[in-house]
C-alpha cells in the first residue's frame, strides 16, 4: 500500500481508481491493435487495489496479494464425478518415458467414478501397454481426446499448442514452473484453464503424500549414482585381492536436499567414501547420520531460505566456498551436484579451473543442467568429457527409471485428485475448496485469472505460558513418581534374582548328573560362548570385512596342533616333528597374514588429516615380554612363569578382538591381536 501510495502522490483510494483507469485507456488508445483484454486488465488492477493487501517476496520482486479473500472455485467444482473425464496424454519431451498415470492409478479412479481416457502408446515408455489399462476400464483413444478431457494430467508441462487443444474450464495438473513458463500461463489463462502446478506443492507435513518434486529428486539422486559409477573406472568399494589392491571411491555430494540424501545412500551403500556440503547447517545432522562426511566453510552463514531451499549466499562467503571446493576437487572421484534455487538460474558451484585439478577419469553428475547447470561447464542433455574428466549433464535421469518413476508420481497425483473429492459412492463429487492450503498454493490460473503465486499464510498465534505449577502439589507429585519408581525397581530387581537362582540350580542339576570331565569340557564352553557373545556379537557393521581378515589368524589356531606334538625339543626328532614345525610355520604366516591385512584394510579408510595412532609403542612390551618367556624357557625356569605367559597370550587375543568390534579401537585391537 505504501509503494502505490507513493506513486500516486498520496492521493485517496477514488483517484487511485481514476487514475488506474485513464492509464488503461491512455495504453489502449497508443496501441489500437492490442486486444481490448488490455484495457480490462488494467480497470481490474486498479480496482483491485482498493483491496486490502500484503506484501510478499518472491524471486526478489515484491508482490501483493489479497490476504484476506478467497478466490471463487472453479466452474468444474461441484460436478459428479461420473460426469467427469480424466484425460492422460502420451509425454511428447525428448527423452522423456513416464506417464501421468499408472493402470493401479487408473483403477482407483474409475472406482469413484471418473472416466478415465488415455492416449494411445501413452504408457509404453513407463512399460504400461494399452492392454493394462483398459484391463481395469479406461479407454484409448488419439491426442485430441486425450487434451479434450475435464482434467488433464501430465508430467511435464504441456506446450502452448497443446493448449489449444483443451476446452474452456477444463482443469489441468501437471509440472507447470509458472515462475519462469510466462508464456504459458497466459495461454492457461486465455483458455480459462484451472491448472494445479505439482510443482507449487506447499512443503508442509500433509501435503508429503501429493509431493511429486521428492519423489522424482529421489530417484533422480539413485541414478546419478548409478551413472557416475558406470562412468567411473574403478570400484566404489575398496578392496584387498590376491591381485592387488583397490581404494574405495571418494564421492562429494554438493546440495543435501531429497537428491542429495538419496545420493548420499547409494554411494554409502556400494561402499564409497562420502563427503557432503550445504549452506543450511541444519543438513548436518542429516549428512553424518547417514555415515558421511559433512564438509563446512571457514565463514559462517546460514543459507535457509523459504519453503526448505537454499537461498543465495554473500560474496563473502561464496569465496570461501570456492577455495573448499578447489581444495575437494583435487582429492574426490566423483562430484554429485544438486543445488537448485527455486525461479532462478542454478548456481554455478564447480568452475572451469576445479574440473582442471581433477584427476582423469573423475566423474561429474550435475542433476542441475536442466536449470542451467552448477558445473561451468556442463553440457545439458550431453555427455561430455572436459580434460579427462566425465561430465553428465543428462536431463532425463528420471525418465531413466520410468517404470518406478511413472508409478510414484501416479500415486502424488491421483492422491492431489482424490483429495478434492468428497460424498459418498452414490453421491461422488470433486469440490475445489480453496480454504485448502494446498489447493490454495498450487493453483495457478482459474477462469482466466492468475492466482499464483498464493499469499502467505498468516502466523500462528504465540501460545500463552502455562501457569506456574503449585510447590506443595509438585513436592506430592515428586513423592508419588518417587515411590512408583520405587515399585518397579523391586520388581525388576526381584526377576533378575529369580532368574539367577534358575540358571545356578539349573547348573548345579548338571554337575550332579555329569559324566566325569564333562564339567571341564561344558566350563570352557560356558566361558567361550560368554566372550564370543560380548567381544563378537556387537562389532560395528562398518568393521566385517577387517574382522573377515582376522579369521585367518583365528584360524592359525590349528599351530596348538603343532606345538603339542612337537614335543618340546629345539629341533625336530623325527618326521612327525618335522611335518609339526612345518604345521607350526604355516600356521604362524596365517596367522600374521591376517592381522596385516586388518591392518592395510584399516588404512584404506584413513583420512589425511587423522593424526597418527602410535601403535608401534607396543612392540616395546611385546618384544620384552616375549623375550622373557623365551628366556626362561630355554632355562627351565619357573613353570607359573610359563603360565602366566599362556595367560596374558589368552587375554591379549581376546582384547583385541574385542577392540576390533569398535571403530575408536580397532587398530589398537588389531595390534593387541
């Protein structure tokens, strides 16, 4: 109102009105060939200034809205929707292979009373034969019918010839980008087409089953995976062979949006080394819960913008970003960039410089080229190679998994539809109730008016101070927890101890029935199972393979074999304590085999920047231990020394073990062992 007001001089809401009008007219009268439609667009802008208004940013631009009325329904509101047709037209884009609707959608619908067209050959790219859907009752028929129908429903949005082919009133849902398709919208518009945009979806908690733009970033984000490891020369995993050696893949993730996570996922999945950045701290939780590494810049600034995107940051800042990214770029395989800012160009976040220090046969999967692309050099729709290094600037990543694409965004769809319809099966009627805020912000144009975009909803009131508890009520309250609390520890307490007297008696009855040695041999059985079930049973998933290798050294268990039969003596005696030495030889190469291939395993997940462990410290009190065993057997000296040697050998091999089910321990587990 300020902005208006200041325009016209501060003159009342009549002359606003009056001088709106004689602009209308003065435009009209300097352009006779522009349509008459001119004119009454500027009488009702300027009687609709006498509304009350707030203002809004979008895009940079400030916008009014009317904050208070709400918009008539459309004429198709109110109709039964037995007398309603749903038309689904085959995607014309290059490239592009989904289909609005799957047969399981078009089942639903029919079942509450729509009729359901759809276009020759619509399904085939999605692996949906005409057969499917007139399995469940829809019909096929050409384009015209198809676009003729009450509703439209499309992925992409249709192009301005296509409109032509809709009948006035009808309703349109479909990805539409109003933001930046202008042209369209004012083919919409003259058409007096109701359009959803699926696109426009508020991004609140009901609104999650109609989201289409996360179902589609999610697949988009698997399969940027998928192709950059087709690309890529090497495993994602890393590995230790009889053939040599292989360093998991280093993968940066730039935008942790649905995309971004999902991207995240596969690559931690198929076994790669994960780095994530975003400007929104609050993506950090997110990134490290996944096991990845969260990357963050010098400066500090929060980067969260309206609807869950990133909003543009300072120079300051971007400056920063770029010397990480130059930093990452020298040292990653594979960059994965998502980040997309909502009406405007995708912003430019690897530069030509950073693709140069890559290393050859690094691979770039910019899932942004569509919007311009945040690789400087991304060729959109191409693949292309810039100094040896891949960059993939598909735009169809989605449609590369059609099947499973088509049915998602099916499900988003017919749910949107589905939320409008209301009655019950002998009464079923679609009703386009704008007090809906999810109606509300996707609509774009009804009956020849732009609607878009919708007006913030306004604030939730502050909730009031709950009243101050009573002291005495909360001491009696405090009392009562206490003595609740009381009861359940007894109790608990009491099942344990009759759970202890069980399992003692139940030992107690074996022994009394035992066999002679049976008792020695169940001991040692009970302490095993006890510290396999506690150094074993709870080792860290991310620490298999490394304790896979130490296998081998418990395996080593066969030199026991070895050294009893061979008897004691400082060289073999006879050809059983030849082939016992050999067996003890064999066994000890295994056995130090394994734990030296823990230990490359462990170094292959080693950051540079880790500090060092310093585990070579306890070679000191292995090499004096040792020494002292050897020596004071080749004296015949004392027998518990020897003993005590079997004891600490004992315990060592289960701590180390034991550290090994642990990422802070496992190299010192490793070197115990």
């Amino acid at each position: 109102q300020r902005r208006v007001h200041g325009i016209l001089g501060g003159r009342s809401s009549q002359a606003m009105l009056s001088h709106g009008v004689r602009l209308g007219l003065a435009r009209l009268s300097a352009s006779a060939a522009r349509p008459v439609s001119m004119f009454r667009g500027a009488v009702s802008s300027a009687t609709a200034a006498l509304a009350p208004r707030s203002p809004f940013r979008f895009g940079g631009f400030a916008m009014f809205c009317s904050a208070a009325a709400v918009p008539p329904s459309p004429k198709i509101s109110g109709s039964a929707t037995s007398k309603l047709t749903i038309g689904v037209p085959k995607e014309t884009h290059t490239g592009e292979k989904r289909v609005a609707m799957s047969p399981e959608s078009a089942a639903q619908l029919i079942k509450k009373g729509f009729n359901v067209v759809v276009e020759n050959g619509a399904g085939e790219g999605a692996k949906f034969s005409d057969a499917d859907y007139t399995k469940v009752g829809a019909k096929i028929a050409d384009r015209n019918a198809a676009f003729g129908a009450d509703i439209v429903m499309k992925v992409r949005a249709p192009a301005v010839e296509d409109v032509n082919l809709c009948k006035e009133n009808s309703t349109l849902i479909s990805f539409l980008h109003p933001a930046t398709n202008t042209a369209l919208v004012d083919a919409l518009k003259a058409k007096k087409v109701t359009s959803f945009a699926m696109d426009c979806i508020p991004r609140i908690s009901r609104a999650q089953v109609f989201d289409a733009l996360s179902s589609m970033a999610n697949i988009a984000g698997y399969r940027a995976v998928v192709e950059s490891a087709s690309n890529f020369g090497r495993f994602f995993t890393g590995a230790i062979t009889a053939a040599g050696k292989v360093p998991p893949a280093k993968v940066m993730v730039v935008g942790v949006g649905v995309a971004g996570l999902a991207a995240i996922g596969a690559a931690k999945s198929m076994g790669a080394i994960v780095r994530a950045f975003d400007v929104r701290p609050a993506c950090r939780e997110q990134v490290v819960s996944m096991g990845a590494e969260f990357l963050e810049c010098r400066v500090k600034e929060d980067g969260s913008g309206q609807g869950g995107y990133a909003k543009e940051m300072s120079a300051e800042f971007q400056a920063a970003q770029k010397e990480l990214f130059m930093k990452q770029c020298k040292d990653v395989d594979i960059i994965i960039t998502t980040a997309l800012i909502p009406g405007k160009k995708a912003p430019t976040l690897i530069t030509k410089e950073m693709v140069e220090v890559m290393k050859p046969g690094s691979v770039i999967v910019d899932l942004a080229a569509e919007s311009g692309g945040n690789c400087e050099v991304t060729k959109p729709h191409e693949r292309s190679v810039h100094n040896g290094v891949t960059i993939l600037g598909y735009t169809d990543l989605v449609s590369r998994l059609a099947t499973t694409a088509s049915s998602l965004y099916s499900n988003n769809i017919t749910k949107l539809l589905l939320s409008m319809v209301s009655g019950d099966k002998a009464d079923t009627k679609l009703t386009i109730d704008f007090k809906d805020e999810v109606l509300r912000g996707s609509i774009v144009t009804s009956d020849g008016t732009l609607l878009w975009p919708a007006p913030r909803p306004a604030s939730p009131p502050t909730p009031a101070a709950a009243p101050a508890a009573k002291p005495k009520a909360a001491a009696g309250h405090g009392k009562a927890k206490v003595a609740e609390s009381a009861i359940d520890l007894y109790n608990s307490t009491k099942r344990k101890a009759a759970y202890t007297f069980g399992m003692m008696g139940a030992l107690g009855a074996i022994g009394l029935a035992a066999p002679t040695g049976f008792m020695t041999t169940f001991s040692i059985f009970g302490l095993a199972a006890i510290v396999g079930y506690y150094t074993v049973w709870g080792v860290t998933p991310a620490l298999h393979s490394p304790l896979m290798s130490v296998t081998n050294a418990v395996s080593g268990i066969t030199a026991v074999g070895g050294l009893v039969l061979m008897g004691g003596g400082l060289l073999p005696s006879s050809t059983a304590t030849a082939l016992a030495a050999a067996a003890v030889l064999i066994s000890s190469i295994n056995v130090a085999g394994g734990f030296l291939a823990t230990s490359r395993m462990l170094d292959m997940f080693r950051r540079p920047g880790d500090p060092p462990d310093y585990t070579n410290l306890y070679a000191y009190p292995a090499a004096g231990f040792g020494a002292m065993t050897i020596l004071t057997a080749l004296s015949g000296g004392s027998v518990g020394f020897l003993q005590a040697a079997w004891l600490a050998s004992s315990i060592l091999c289960i701590g180390g073990i034991a550290g090994l089910a642990s990422q802070s321990t496992a190299r010192a587990g490793n070197v115990i062992g």
